[in-house]
C-alpha cells in the first residue's frame, strides 16, 4: 500500500515540476533575468544596511569609581530626579531613553542609550561587554574626595585609555567632575592635572603586569615627555556636574554631541 | 525594633524605605555589607555584622532574583529579633506583587509594610511563648550535638568554633572572624578569639538551637576557654626545647678536629662565585613579564562535556531537562537547583577546592538563581554553570591594585624603603620565591636587600646569603637565634642609609596553631609595620588552606596591641607546576581571606614567578 502511495506522489511531483518548466519556459528571458537581479540586489542592500547600522553606536558608557555618582547621573538624566537615593550598584544600568531635559522638546528626539557600569573593582570586567558599542565614555570622579582615590581613579581611567577598542575606535572620552556643589571640591583643572601626574607615573612603572588580567594593550603619551591629554589618541575633555542639585547640563550637551539628536 | 528597612534594586537605585523608623544609621552599613558580603560570594551567609563607631548593627537580607531586587533589614546587634526572616519573605512577596520595573516611587506600600510587621511580630510572640515551653528539651539537644562535636574534631580551636557559631539568631558564622575590611571598619570584634573556620555541620547543627538556646553555647564556650589555656601550657614546653637544642654543645667524640673546620661555604664558593653570579643575572625575563595567550575556545568545551554529563545521568532526566529548557520553565527553585549545584561542587571538590569554600560557594550562587525565570532554550545546568563561573571571576579579581611596581615607586618618593614580609607555615617555598621576586624587582631596576629573619632554621641564613650573592643585592643577617623583630627593625634601618628601595624580609615557617610562635609573628609585624605583608602558600594545599589562612588572619588581628592590626595583605601560590589542572587552592584562599593573588610560584629557577591569570583558572576549575 504504501509503496503505492510513493509511486503516486512521485508522479504528482514529477506533474508539477513538468509544468514548472514550462511556465518558466514561457518567459521572456529578459524579465526573468530582470526579477532575479531585483531580489539580489535589495539581498545585498539589506545586508550592507546591516553593517553600516552596526558600526554607529550610540551608547554611552557612564563609568568611574564606586561611589563617585554614576547611578545618580543616570538617573537624573533619565527622569531628571535621584529618587530615594542609591547604593553600591551590584548591575549595570541600562536605559535608552530621551533625555529628561529634552521631553520638552518638540519634534522627533533620538533616544540616547545609556549604561551605567559599576565602578567596584570586582565588576571590572563587565566595562569590556560594552565597550564595543560604545560611541563615548564618562569617567565620573568624585571631585570632594579625589585626592584619598587619586591613584585608583588614574589606575582605572589608565586602564580604559589603553585599551584596545577605545584607541582603534578613538572613543572621545569626558572627564566629569561630580559633586561640585560641595563647598570643598577641586576644581576641574586641579584634577586634570593631578591625573595627568599620575598617568604618568604609571607609564614609567606599568609593565605587562597590570590587574589580574587586564593587559594594558597600548601605551600612552610621547616617551620622554610628561603627560597630556592632549597626546591620546582619542579626544579628552573636562567637564564640571552636580548630581545632587541636577546640574548636568555640560554632560548633556558631551552626549548631544556624540548622538545626534 | 528594626532600625530600617531597604529595597533596592541591584543596579543601586533605592526603591523604598520604612519612613516611621526615620533614624538616620550611622556609618554606611548597606554600602558595606554590599562592598563585603553580597559582591564578595557570601550571599549564602544567614546575616552580616557590621561595627561603626556608636552602633553595631546586624543586617539580614533575602533577594528577589527574578526582578533583581534585594531586601535587607537592619536592626542593633544586642536585639535579637525573631521575626525578621519571616518579614523579609512576606514583604519579598508582596512587593514583587506591586513592583513595576518604571516606577520609582512606592509610598502605598508603607501600609502594607505595617500590616505586615504586626503579623510578624505577633507570630514571633506565639513562637517565642511555644519555645519557652520546649526550651529544656532543646538545650539537652543542643549539648549533645555539640558533645559528638567535640569528640569528632580535633583541636581546642576547633571546640571553639562549635560554641561561637549559631549564636545570635543564627549570625553568619560563615561572615565571622573576617577582621579584614577596607577601612576602619571592625566588623566581627564581637568577643575575641573567634574562629572562622566553620565546618558547615555546625551551622546545620546548632541552626535547631538557634533562637534563644544561648546558653547551651555559653556552656560550650566556657568549655573550650578552658581547653584553650590547657592547649597554651602545653605549647610552651615544646617551644622551650628547640632553644634548648641550639644551646648544646656539640658531642666530642674521640680527639676529631673541632667544628670549625665544618663549614666548608665560603671559601670555595669565593672564586666560583663570579662566575654563578654573571649566569645566574642573565636566566632571561621573568615569567611575570611575559604574557599568556588565553584561548578563547572554552566556551564549546564546556558545552559539551556539560551535555555529556547529562547523557550519563537518567535518560528520562535529559528528556525532561530538555523539555524544560525549551519551554522554559517558570521559576528555580532550590529543589530544581540542587542536582546541578551538587554536580558543581562535587567539580570543585575534585580540583582541590576546600569543601566548606566550595559548599559556600553553591550556597551563594543558589542565592542568586533562586526564582529566577529559566531563559527558553537554556538548561538549568548551563544558567547554573554560568552564574558560578561570574562569581568565580568576581572573587578572583582583585579588590585593590597588585601593581607592586607601582607601591615602590611611591615608597621611593616619600624616601622609605618599601617592606614585604613572607610568611607561612613550613616548607612552602618562602626563601626561594622571595630570591625570585628579588630578580624580577631587579629586572625593572629597583634596589632589593634582603633581611634574614629566620633565626630558627638551620641553614635558612646561609640559603639566603648564597641568592643574595647570585643576586649581586645586600643582605641583612644577625645569625641565628635572635629576636627577628629586631633583626627587621635593624635591616629596615639599614635599608634607609644605603639607599635600597625595596627590603624582603624571610621569616621562619609556622604552623598556624602555634602559639607563641605566632604572636612573635605579630610582633614582627607590629613592630615593623610593612607594606606588604605576603602570605606564602602552596597550591599542593587541600582542605587546610582554609585552616592556615584563617588562623594567620586571626592571630594576626588578635595578638597585636595595636587597635588596627595587620592583616595579610596577599597571597603568593607556590609549587604551581606540581598540580597540573587542580588549581582549587587558588580559589579557596582568595576566598577566605580575601586578599588577591599576587604571584604565582611556578618552578625553582629565578625566572618562574607568574601573575594569576582568572580567566584561565575559572576555565580550569569549571572544566
């Protein structure tokens, strides 16, 4: 019975593959031609789309020490508030959104996607799983207790400026001095320059052994010059914010810039 | 009467707090116990302590894996409130009911919060008045368990370890005697003498006589106290013998040239030496300079064997697990989480990772996955398997910079010479690795002296002399049988006037329970006060890591006078060539005591000294 069945199907098939032929035979050649070139080439369009959309990033990395305010900054530039407070941030965390200051904004806005890693040093490595979508990044220091943390914020923000997706890509990176509206806080230049002095010094005693296996993959600066920003590959800027009082307005234009609005 | 309750999510934001218990805590508790509990893998611990000037606080917590929310409740130390596991979970419930991942303000639910309390505390009241009641029966059962304890362990530390666990409503004896914390945070100072070295029995058996039965444990304490001073009389004698040893005169048997004529080193080594020392400079790069090239095909593999593990069990459990990972099953539960935890560890135990370390480790992970939604097309075993392997790099990352480098040059600038101490127990590798970091210090120009602070060993002066002279570096030595504390003092200040940057000082092998050997440790130290003080182990290590580092930590913290003590601040492996793929004592002594890795011993020549590679040792113990 069944062998029966098959032989059935199988002439059905060879039915309707006989009049395929001749459908396709029926053609003018030159549409056939014509309709395959037609869905190659929107093949080809999608795929090169594809590509092009992958290389434009448009996250911002907000990174720094534990406790210099990240999660504060990304939530005043989310909702525009800090809410209840925060704590050591034990995640990331993610958000693409319009900027709080630009719901205002009428029109058709971007939205900004913004990710806020964790700056205690267990976490370290989750900085790298974002760091290939990154089009900026935000080095928040605590510009009241900076001096006590000077070495480890130049350690980290050394350890970012060498590595090898941010020098080939030449991700701008902003300096952000949080906590200005603290009587006692430096001044942005103080610590421009007090990381400079340190980075340095790291240059001349930061051989392959670095943290347990972050390799420093580049070196920084001219040798036998001091230290400057300036000398990175990728551009370096100094900015002022206060989380606490919502005054980020200098960090949201270094976005702005980066993503188009 | 809680002092406050938090909830927060995991990327930091704080989603509500109790308004009423408006008092502000003093210190930053929640940060800490964040910064050393929960990112430190000892999430499975039942509560942390947490000591700031003015306050003592114990905090409990319970978390919500699914949303990524975590609960913690505070209260003072001296209270020992009954009700607040049982708040925790009610409130954990109730929140997930009403929490929404937009909204950032929850006012509405201090209502329920207060509803909730009452039902706790009443239910604590009911439970508190049925143990009065059950109380005598208990105790006789927590003395018995405690009995059979003693009798199968040995050592009075380890009798001590039964009376000081589950006190206290159950505080974390898995979070005790850690008296290393960034800062001046004293978090476990509660009595004195308390050792962490928790076998879990323990916890599991005084967990009955938890609540309330505290005096069974003030028994068992007073017992052990007194087992304590027997063990201390006992461990003079021995320390009175070796002295008595090198003060004897030699044994003269028949009219044989004296003994002077026995030291035969230095005038044959005198003309050889120039030779040796010309070679031995040019061994090549030191290890430590070199980079190691991770392959990064270990995700495939870990993939497979993880199937073929699941081959060998039941065939319906595969088909099941299968079906489950598909559909994707709607929330862990421990049960579910068991079988691969059990297979984990049972890994780890087999790459020489310590039994408690291992069995805390799962407890934490399971802490983590518990009610968390199993992605579709996931296995339980791959989503355990992955969490274990991020909390395994998370504890082998350092916490702080190891870029010693770094440290000298500092030291440099501010004119002192930079001091690292070894020590360890006996036969670990001390002197040879401290003659290979001096090479590699070398390499990168930096002056390195020696100090010879094993006054004990017999040849232990003569070994550190023969590296010194291959080395080309100064060497400080007093001979033998002199106070080393003095003998550091003395090469520290020698150090200073001949211009060395860096002073390595050897110390003479100890075991952990030795006593006054171990306070002249602590005196050494104190004393001295280094930068850096390293904690020599060797891979080949078992369950007893855990032991050693422990007790050194401990014995460290309590046998100094100053109110700050020095705590071993890191770790060198030795003999790392000798264990082929069972790297597990890495991991169990980052663990423990929370100090990173910073070099790696990996043969007997100047040039095997490496850095730890995490990436490789997680691949390594997962395997």
């Amino acid at each position: 019975m069944d062998k029966e069945k098959i032989g059935e199907l199988k002439i059905q098939l060879q039915q309707l593959l006989n009049e395929a032929q001749e459908f396709v035979q029926r053609i003018p050649p030159l549409q056939l031609y014509a309709a395959i070139g037609v869905v190659v080439f929107t093949i080809f369009l999608l795929l090169v789309i594809r590509l092009f959309k992958r290389r434009s990033a448009n996250t911002i990395l907000l990174t720094g020490l534990s406790g210099s305010g990240k999660t504060v900054l990304f939530y005043q530039l989310r909702d525009g508030s800090f809410h209840q407070g925060t704590v050591t941030s034990m995640e990331p965390n993610e958000g693409t959104f319009i900027l709080n200051s630009e719901t205002s904004k009428k029109g058709k806005i971007n939205p900004v996607h913004i990710v806020d890693v964790p700056g205690h040093s267990r976490l370290r490595p989750k900085l790298d799983e974002f760091l290939s979508q990154a089009a900026g990044i935000v080095f928040v220091v605590d510009a009241v207790e900076f001096l006590p943390n000077v070495r480890a914020a130049s350690e980290y923000l050394y350890d970012i400026l060498t590595k090898a997706s941010v020098v080939k890509k030449k991700i701008p990176l902003l300096l952000l001095c949080n906590k200005v509206d603290k009587v006692t806080a430096h001044t942005k230049d103080f610590i421009r320059r007090q990381l400079e002095k340190e980075i340095d010094k790291l240059r001349a005693s930061r051989t392959a052994l670095s943290s347990a296996d972050v390799t420093n993959e580049y070196t920084l600066g001219l040798p036998g010059e001091a230290f400057v920003f300036s000398q990175c590959h990728n551009k370096v800027t100094v900015a002022e914010a206060s989380g606490l009082t919502s005054d980020i307005s200098q960090l949201e234009q270094f976005i702005r810039e980066y993503v188009k609005a | 009467m809680l002092e406050q309750l938090l909830i927060f999510t995991r990327g930091g934001l704080i989603l509500w707090t109790c308004k009423e218990l408006g008092n502000a805590l003093r210190g930053s508790p929640i940060d800490t116990l964040i910064r050393s509990c929960l990112l430190e893998e000892r999430s499975g611990a039942a509560s942390y302590n947490y000591d700031a000037p003015g306050a003592s606080y114990t905090l409990k917590w319970t978390f919500h894996n699914e949303l990524s929310l975590v609960f913690v409740a505070v209260y003072q130390r001296i209270l020992h409130l009954l009700y607040v596991d049982d708040l925790l979970s009610m409130i954990k419930q109730e929140f997930s009911a009403i929490y929404d991942p937009k909204r950032t303000s929850y006012d509405d639910f201090d209502d329920i919060f207060q509803q909730l309390k009452k039902e706790a505390e009443a239910r604590a009241e009911e439970m508190k008045k049925s143990k009065q009641l059950g109380k005598p029966v208990n105790n006789n059962l927590g003395r018995k368990q405690g009995q059979v304890q003693n009798g199968s362990v040995d050592g009075g530390s380890k009798k001590k370890s039964g009376g000081e666990s589950g006190n206290d409503g159950g505080d974390g004896d898995k979070s005790r005697g850690r008296p290393l914390e960034n800062g001046n945070l004293r978090n476990n100072h509660v009595g004195k003498g308390e050792v962490p070295a928790m076998v879990n029995a323990n916890g599991k058996e005084n967990g009955a006589s938890k609540t309330g039965a505290f005096d069974v444990n003030k028994l068992q304490k007073l017992r052990s106290k007194a087992a304590k001073k027997t063990e201390t009389v006992v461990n003079k004698v021995p320390k009175g013998e070796p002295n008595k040893k090198i003060t004897k005169k030699n044994r003269v048997w028949d009219d044989s040239p004296k003994e002077s004529k026995l030291d035969f080193t230095d005038p044959v080594s005198e003309n050889g030496e120039q030779n040796i020392s010309v070679v031995a400079a040019d061994e090549g790069e030191s290890m430590m300079d070199k980079e190691e090239i991770i392959s990064s095909d270990s995700e495939s593999e870990e993939e497979e064997t993880g199937k073929d593990s699941n081959v060998d069990s039941k065939k319906k459990g595969w088909f099941s697990s299968m079906f489950q990972s598909i559909a994707g099953k709607a929330n862990l539960q421990k049960s579910d989480l068991e079988p691969a935890l059990k297979a984990l560890k049972d890994g780890l135990m087999t790459k020489n990772v310590a039994e408690e370390i291992a069995e805390k480790l799962c407890e934490s992970v399971a802490a983590s996955l518990e009610g968390k939604r199993l992605a579709s097309f996931t296995r339980i075993s791959s989503t355990v398997q992955a969490a274990m392997e991020e909390a395994l790099v998370r504890i082998l990352t350092p916490r702080r910079s190891i870029d010693i480098l770094r440290d000298v040059h500092a030291a440099k600038e501010q004119g002192k010479p930079y001091v690292v101490v070894f020590v360890g127990v006996n036969g670990v590798g001390k002197s040879t690795n401290l003659a290979k970091v001096a090479y590699w210090l070398l390499q990168h120009n930096v002056n390195v002296m020696m100090a010879a602070c094993d006054t004990f060993r017999s040849g232990a002066v003569e070994q550190l002399r023969t590296h010194a002279r291959r080395l080309q570096i100064p060497i400080f030595e007093k001979g033998y049988e002199k106070d080393p504390a003095i003998v550091a003092k003395e090469a520290i200040q020698e150090a200073s006037r001949n211009g060395s940057d860096v002073v390595l000082v050897d110390t003479a092998g100890r075991m952990q329970d030795n006593e006054p050997l171990m306070r002249a440790l602590s005196k050494l130290i104190y004393v001295n006060s280094p930068d850096l003080v390293l904690f020599v182990g060797e891979a080949l290590v078992g369950n007893d890591a855990v032991d050693q580092l422990s007790k050194f930590n401990q014995k460290l913290g309590d046998l100094s006078p100053s109110p700050d003590p020095r705590l071993i601040d890191g770790i060198l492996l030795t003999k790392f060539d000798t264990i082929d793929d069972k790297v597990g004592a890495a991991l169990s002594m980052v663990y423990i005591s929370g100090a990173p890795v910073m070099f790696v011993g990996c043969g007997q020549s100047y040039t095997d000294l490496k850095k730890l590679n995490v990436k490789s040792i997680v691949k390594t113990l997962l395997k």
